[in-house]
C-alpha cells in the first residue's frame, strides 16, 4: 500500500523523470540544499539530435514503499539516484563509496544510473577518471555541476529509450510478463497464465506501461496511441484499476497536449516543447488512416455516455472532467489505492482551475477531503490541509481556504506533537485572515458596513493572541487584542468586552501598547490600532479664548479684513470634503503662551467605568505643548463633554489633527481623518505673537448683579458699592500684570448701560495720566488707578408735590420749568410730617434707584503690540443709589431789594440719620430723620432772558422737543451754580 501522498502532483508529473538527491554522511543542511538548488534548477533537457524534451522531478525524499508502484504508473518509479556527501581525507574515501552502494540499493530495483558528487576530497582518488562519480573542492568551487546533471540525464534517457522500444516492440513468440501494484501479488499465485483473458490482462498492462515510457520520453503522440489501445484491453478484461491508471495517462497526455505551460501553477516554468502533436502525428491517427483508431474513439465514447466525441487522439478538454470522475469511480473501488485517487482529485482540481470551473473542482476536492488513508503524522496532516487551502484559494474558495488553512495551523500545535511548532501555527493563522474578510489594518474597518462573520472573526483573533502568547511575544498579544476590542467591540458582550479588557491590561502591564509597527520575522508589518472608539468622540470645537483674553487687531483705514479671494458673493461650485472642512480656518485666534482649549464631546460604549489616562491634542503648524488630562468615563455615559488644552509656543497656523489617550495600558494617536462622522467648527487657527494678561481687583465688593450690555461683551469682573444720591467716592483698581509679557499701552474709556435715570454731572472720572506714569508695566509687577464715582440724580420729590410757582417759573434741579400760561391743577401739599399712608399715595421716598457702568482696559504691549493686536478687560460697576434729600416745595417771595429774592425750600430727610444742609451764604440747617423743614435762601435774581425760547410753530417736533430739554438744563446748572446746596450725614461724616 502507497502510503505517502505526493500534494503537489500534476498532470505534467507524468512525462517527468523521478531523481532522487539525498545526502550521505554528514553534510551541511545549508551546503546541501544549495547544490540541491542548483541541480533541480537543470528540470528539462533538449535530447540529443531530437526535437524531444526530457522533463526531470527533483525528491530530496522519497519513500521507498512508492517506488514499488512505479510499474502501475512510471512517474512514480525513481530512475535516477544522486548523493552529496563530504569527504576531506582519502582514509574515509573507501567507507564513503561502501555508503553510496547501501544508498542505492534501496531503489536499486528502479535505477537506471547514478551519481555521487564528492566535497572536500583532493589527491590522487579525486584525480582518477570515474563516470559514476564527480569530485570538488568545495561547494564554492564546483562550476562543472550543471553540466554533469546534463551528462547525467542524457544517460537516463539512453537507459529509457532503450526500455520503451524493447518493450514497445510486438514479440508475439515471448511470453508477456505480467505488471502488477504490491497488493495484487498475491491475488495472481495460482493463476492459469495461458488463458486468453490473462494474456489480454497482460497485453493491456504492458501497452498502458508503454503508454507512460513513450510520454516519459518526450514522444507525447505515441503514447495516446499505447493508452487508447491498453483502455481497449483493459475494459475487456475488467481490470479496472489499471483501466483507471490508463485513462488517468490519457487524460495527463491530453492536458499536456492542451496546457502546454502546466497546471502547477508556476506559470512560465514550462516549455511547450514537445507538448503539441504533429500535423503528420494528426493525420495518421485520424479514422480512414487507421480504422483501429476508430474503435478507440467509440470505446471512450461508451465509456463516458458521450454522444459527440471527436476523432482526434487527445481528449478534448470539455471532456476532461467527466473522464477522470470515471477514473475516480474506477480507484474508489480499491481500497489500498487511496493515495493514487487522492492525486488524481489534485490534478483534476489543478486544471479545472485553469478552466475556471469551480463547481466541478469542488466537488473533487470534496471527494479528496473524505478519502480515507492510513494514520497521517501530525506533519503529513498540516501538508494534506495546506494543500487543500491551496485548491481552495486557486478555485475562489477563499472560505474554505482559510477553513483548511486554520485548521492546518491549528495541527501545528497539536497536544500529541512534543514541541509544538507555534511560529508555523502563527504563520498559518496570519494566511488565513483574508478568507474571513480579515486584515490586520484598522483602517480597513472604519468604513462602510463590516465585513464577514464576526463570530468566527473574533475566535480566529482569540487563537492569534493565543498563539503570540505561546510564542512569548506579549506585543504581539497586545496588538491583537486591541484590534478585537477596536474593530469587533460592536459585536462583543458585556461579559466578553470585560475579559478582553482584563487580558489586555495583564498584557500591557509587561509590555504596553504604543504606535509603532511590528514588523514580523517574514517582513510583515503589523500597523498600529489607535483605540477611535475608547472613548467615542462625536466632536470636535475649538473654544475661543475667554472674552477678556481674546485678541482684538488695530482698525486699519487700508481695509485689511477685506476679503480679496473672490470676486463672486456666492458660487455654487465648492467642493464641501470632510477633509476641507476640517482644514477651514477658524475666524478667531488663539494668542502665543497663552492656554487654548478644545472640546470634545465623547462617549463611552463600554458597561464599566472606562478610565481615559494621558488624554491630548495631537498638532501640527506650530510648537504646541499639550497639557495631558486624565478622566473618568461612567459606564454607557451618553455624550460627556471633555476639554483638552495646551500652549502653543510659537506663532503661525495650527492645526489640530487628533488627540492622544492611553486606555488600558494602550497608547493611541487618534487622528481626525480616521474617525467617521465626526462633527468639527474646522481644526486650523491662527496664532498671533504674545500679549500680557490685565488682571483687576478693587476696593469694592464683588456684585452678585451681573451685567448685560447690549453690546454682548461678556464682563470678568462685577463690584457693587451703596451710595447716597449726591455722595461722592473713590474707587481703587488695582492693575495687576500677570502675564509674561510687559504692559506697555492703556485706554480707560466708561459707559452707562441699564439705566432710566437722567444724571447730573461726571458719573465716572478719572486721571489716567498717573496710571501711565508707572507704564510699561513689568510681568507681576502692580499699578493703582483710581476713580470717582459721583452720584447726582433729580433731588425733586414727584411731580404731583410741586406747588404752582409765581410767574418767575423756577424750576429748581432740572426741574421742567412751567410756564406763565400752564395751569397746575394738581392738590397743595400742606401737612408737612408724611406716614406711610399718604406717602403711598404721593410717592416712596425710600426707593433705591440704580445705576450701572462699564469701565473698559483697552490694553497691549510686547510682540502682539508690535503686530497691532490688543486686548480688551471690563469692569462691572453696579450702583444702588439711596434717596438723601428731597426738596418737597419751592416758592419764591419778594426781597428788601428789587434784584434780589427769598427762595423758599422744603427739604425732605429722607434717610434713618440726623443731617446738615447747606447753601452758599447761609446758615447750616439740621434735619432729623424724616424731618421736612424749609429753609430760606436770599438770592439774586435770574435772567433768563439770553436763553433760546421755544419755537412758535411746531412743525418740527424733535427740534422743538430737544431745544426745550437743553433750555431746561441750561438753567438748571445756572441755578445750581449760584445756590451751592450740601448735604452731610453728620454719624458717617458723609
């Protein structure tokens, strides 16, 4: 029984010559296999003086119980015999050649020469003329090999010439001798050997075996002929294993015939010499030449259940495979002749694969899969299965490729094998990553919908863990697990997204993850798994800085913010890439030295607390210093924002591509162009040179009121401070200079914002020339700016308090002035102490106004100033002005001279204290509190005579309105400047 199958078998093999080179003694497996490579490079001969070529097998193993089938088929048969040995001195020289001997004897049934090429030998022995062996000094000193192998071959070919015409020639006076397979021997003891059906046997045999000496040597046409004769005989006699090997031999001279480049697969290795029949070869074989042809052709046509077969001697290759599915059936029915029908499917599969027929080659490697053969070695089983991947993968089955090949690695490392060979099982599982639609890019799973069965995707990832352990390679582990849990996560369970996190972060706790590629012992390099979905990040912004920091470019008349790109408002034609829009500039800057920020919104999909460590920006552009986070993610936490910040330390355009973490021992690099769906305001920014930082505090309290301007500035600093209406009070700014950068430049401006109170007078001033006398103001260095803050609202009780004046028509404050014509009508005041009752009635003069302000810092200084950039710092200031005074009732009465007049005032103490009031020329008069007592004031008469009176006609209404409103200050202020009146709280020292 045959019992080692030949995987790489071809239909070719069977015109080849079968040579076997072994070493003898001990000799270098490097020194060996490099003259073994030279000597199997000389596959195929040009005989001499013939248009025949000779095509040769190389074997550096050979089991001998197969060359015991070399008469059912005679490629199998080893005829040639070449041993390397090494041999350095002439003592050893007799035990070498007895070696050589033993040597060939093993195949010594089947030889037909021998070679023995001696390393090392020099001298007398090596000087000696020998045909049967050749000596060198040394394997680097052996030119002449080649063309020994030539010589070599050249006299196999004598020994096969002569065979094939003594068997090829009809003796009829000899008897026949009868070929047969080792476990037909016994079978035929006892036999009658003059029968008529024994001699058809042994005809049959004899041409069959002719039939492979005449394709051995080259002379394709004749052993169509010899094989279409022996099916003749065979099918007779119902000897159907060897009709199997004589329909095998036609359909291999058949494919030759066809496929002149072979169906191995090593395109170009073959030359079509001898592989096409004659035109003269043709015509004699074609029916009317040769009337015994024609029986052949109808044999084969029963044979096969065809209806048109063609007269030409070769099958045609439509034919081919319902051929050898006869040929399979044929060995099916013997059992020790399982290897010859495993071959066969091998051969069929190899040209059915030319034919691009996968169905049918299927189906064979279906049958080779199930034939049965005695207990495999471990080794043998990973050849089998490989071979079958092969197939697989030729045909398109790229499945069942994989299928196989996995399993041959899974026999690698087999329990029974005492050293199990985990690099080859590693290897074999790298092979089959493509037929489940594997890769070991991450990128490659970023897009689109996944691809192939996650199920058998994850376990084939769990066995290459396995296997990297086995090795001893914990980086390798780590890569493969982190590429499960980054490109299967949306497959795993809860439970499996635990133990897979749990062995990684054994793993990276002796080896960590990072970024750079494995490159493998084959040159495979294994790219690196940056964790895009630990967290998952939805977004990116980047912030502005905050609104006293941002940076604010000098107003140029030239128009620098004039865009000069297009001349168009809008064009349709613009191309809106993900990739464009994160290279879109923002419209803000972020400022050198300065600490920026960026927002992302991130998830976390796993159902334990996800711990992100070592969590940066990743930039571009500009020297930017990341200021590295770490957070703490709850379990499916839904969207969480996250800021990461840095500094940038030079000035240009930045760009943020990504950002870095480190989860589970595992250091990523996450860049934007890899993360699908992200949502981004744009990732460039302008940085301009650096600018100090303006830091404020004051003498005041902090306000819990926050201002609103309109403007919609934001304001970084609030105070408020409770004053009495008329109270003035300073207010001291501390400048502090905390930046880096010195404060060269400063402009104070103030603006009243919120209020409906009309105000008398500066409300805010200052000197700001003492301020600058400390500029440029040094890093940490402070300067004091003070301010006054001067309250002066209306002191006149409401409207309806006032009395009807004479004709004078005095208005005191501000006071709308009335008219000699106007009629008051409103009632007289006359009880002067007022309860709570009838104040409700005429007005509270408890009610606390307010009054709010903005101081502005415009401010620069360093190389932003330089670039004309400055920055903006606003103070908030919120004033609760408290009632003083009120003057209830103004009169006037006549006085001891014609220019002058008593005005007569009732003041109100609106206040809880005891109060002075003053005037110009007169004495103090004290008020308790809520006291209301009226003082007389000799003044002299006012002209208003040189201020402009109203319009007669009222055409023009907001003309009209605002001269009588300017009419109206202007005397106010003329009155006040005359009257000087003071209050002062007298406990306060107000």
């Amino acid at each position: 029984k045959m019992s080692v199958p030949d995987y790489m078998q071809c239909a070719e093999d069977h015109q080849t010559l079968l040579v076997v080179v072994q070493p003898i003694g001990i000799v270098p497996e490097e020194s060996f296999f490099r003259i073994y490579k030279r000597i199997s490079a000389v596959s195929q001969v040009n005989v001499r003086d013939s248009q025949r070529v000779l095509y040769i097998r190389y074997r550096h193993h050979y089991p001998p119980e197969n060359n015991e089938w070399g008469d059912f088929q005679t490629h199998r048969k080893v005829v040639g015999l070449i041993t390397i040995t090494d041999c350095s001195s002439a003592k050893d020289w007799p035990q070498t050649f007895e070696k050589f001997h033993l040597q060939k004897e093993m195949y010594g049934s089947t030889l037909y020469d021998s070679r023995l090429f001696v390393f090392g030998l020099q001298g007398e022995i090596a000087e000696q003329p020998r045909t049967d062996v050749a000596f060198y000094p040394s394997y680097d000193e052996c030119e002449t090999v080649e063309k020994r192998i030539e010589d070599f071959i050249e006299s196999l070919f004598i020994v096969l010439e002569s065979k094939r015409l003594d068997r090829a020639t009809d003796k009829s006076g000899d008897k026949i001798p009868l070929l047969c397979v080792p476990f037909e021997k016994k079978d035929f003891v006892g036999l009658d050997t003059d029968s008529r059906h024994y001699k058809k046997r042994c005809q049959g045999r004899m041409r069959k075996h002719v039939g492979d000496l005449c394709l051995q040597a080259g002379m394709l046409q004749d052993s169509l002929v010899h094989y279409h004769m022996a099916v003749e005989l065979l099918r007779s006699v119902n000897d159907f294993l060897w009709l199997g090997a004589a329909l095998e031999g036609l359909c291999s001279a058949s494919v030759i015939y066809h496929y002149p480049g072979g169906t191995g697969g090593k395109v170009g290795s073959r030359r079509a010499q001898g592989g096409s029949l004659s035109a003269e070869a043709g015509n004699r074989h074609r029916p009317g030449k040769d009337g015994i042809s024609f029986l052949f052709f109808t044999s084969i046509k029963e044979l096969l259940g065809l209806e048109d077969v063609t007269a030409d001697l070769c099958v045609e290759q439509k034919y081919l495979t319902n051929l050898t599915g006869a040929i399979l059936q044929y060995y099916f029915n013997y059992k020790n002749a399982g290897v010859i029908e495993l071959e066969a499917c091998v051969k069929a599969v190899r040209v059915l694969a030319i034919q691009k027929r996968s169905m049918e080659a299927s189906e064979f490697l279906q049958n080779a899969v199930y034939i049965n053969l005695r207990q495999l070695s471990e080794e043998e089983k990973i050849q089998r299965y490989s071979i079958l991947s092969e197939l697989y993968e030729r045909i398109g089955f790229h499945r069942k490729s994989a299928f196989f090949k996995r399993i041959a690695a899974m026999q690698c490392a087999a329990p029974s094998i005492p050293e199990p060979g985990w690099r080859a099982c590693y290897k074999l599982l790298l092979e089959t990553l493509p037929g489940y639609s594997l890769s070991l890019d991450p990128k490659d799973f970023s897009k689109g919908t996944h691809r192939g069965w996650a199920a058998v995707q994850m376990r084939l990832l769990h066995e290459l863990v396995y296997a990297s352990r086995r090795m001893g390679n914990p980086a390798l582990c780590v890569r493969h697990l982190s590429f499960l849990l980054q490109t299967m996560l949306d497959f795993l369970s809860d439970q499996e997204k635990k133990d897979v996190t749990q062995s990684l972060e054994s793993y990276t706790a002796k080896c960590p993850g990072t970024m750079e590629f494995i490159t493998l012992p084959d040159g495979l390099k294994l790219p690196p798994v940056p964790f895009t979905k630990l967290p998952i990040v939805r977004s990116v912004k980047l912030l502005n800085l905050p609104t006293s920091l941002r940076p604010h470019k000098m107003k140029s008349l030239l128009g620098q913010n004039v865009s000069t790109k297009s001349p168009f408002i809008y064009s349709p034609i613009i191309a809106h890439s993900r990739g464009e829009e994160r290279n879109k500039k923002i419209d803000f800057q972020w400022v050198q030295g300065d600490v920026c920020e960026v927002q992302l919104m991130v998830y976390n999909p796993m159902p334990f607390e996800l711990r992100v460590e070592n969590m940066g920006l990743l930039t571009t552009g500009v020297e930017f210093e990341s200021l590295p986070a770490a957070l703490s993610l709850p379990a499916e936490s839904g969207l969480y924002p996250v800021t990461l910040v840095g500094v940038p330390q030079t000035t240009g355009q930045i760009t943020v591509n990504g950002y870095h973490t480190s989860v589970f021992g595992v250091f990523s690099d996450c860049l934007l162009d890899n993360l699908p769906g992200v949502k981004t305001n744009g990732c460039t920014v302008e940085v301009i040179p650096a600018l100090p930082r303006l830091q404020i505090s004051t003498s005041l309290p902090r306000s819990a009121h926050t201002l609103q301007p309109s403007s919609g500035d934001e304001i970084s600093t609030n105070v408020s401070v409770q004053l009495y209406n008329g109270e003035t009070q300073q207010l001291i700014i501390k400048l502090e200079n905390i930046g880096t950068e010195p404060l060269e430049k400063l402009e104070v401006t103030a603006k009243t914002v919120n209020t409906k109170e009309k105000l008398y007078g500066d409300f805010l001033s200052w000197k700001l020339e003492d301020t600058l006398s400390q500029f440029p103001l040094k890093p940490g260095k402070i300067a004091t700016f003070t301010v006054n803050i001067k309250v002066k609202l209306d002191f006149s009780c409401q409207e309806n308090l006032l009395q009807d004046l004479s004709d004078d028509g005095i208005s005191v404050s501000g006071l709308p002035l009335s008219s000699p014509f106007r009629q008051v009508v409103k009632p007289r005041v006359e009880t002067k102490p007022l309860n709570p009752q009838e104040s409700s009635k005429v007005g509270d003069f408890s009610h606390v106004k307010t009054l709010e302000a903005i101081l502005n810092f415009k401010y620069s200084g360093g190389p932003g100033h330089v670039e004309g950039y400055y920055r903006n710092l606003s103070l908030g200031l919120h004033v609760e002005v408290e009632p003083s005074v009120f003057f209830t009732r103004v009169s006037t009465l006549p006085a001891t001279s014609t220019r002058q007049c008593h005005l007569l005032l009732d003041v109100f103490n609106s206040t809880e204290h005891e109060m002075t009031i003053s005037a110009r020329n007169n004495e103090d008069l004290i008020l308790h509190a809520g006291e209301c007592q009226r003082m007389a004031i000799q003044v002299d008469k006012f002209n208003f005579e040189s201020f402009p009176e109203s319009p007669a006609d009222g055409t023009q209404f907001a003309n009209t309105k605002q001269l009588e409103e300017e009419r109206q200050q202007a005397k106010g202020l003329e009155i006040n400047s005359k009257l000087d009146i003071c209050w002062k709280i007298i406990s306060f020292h107000k």
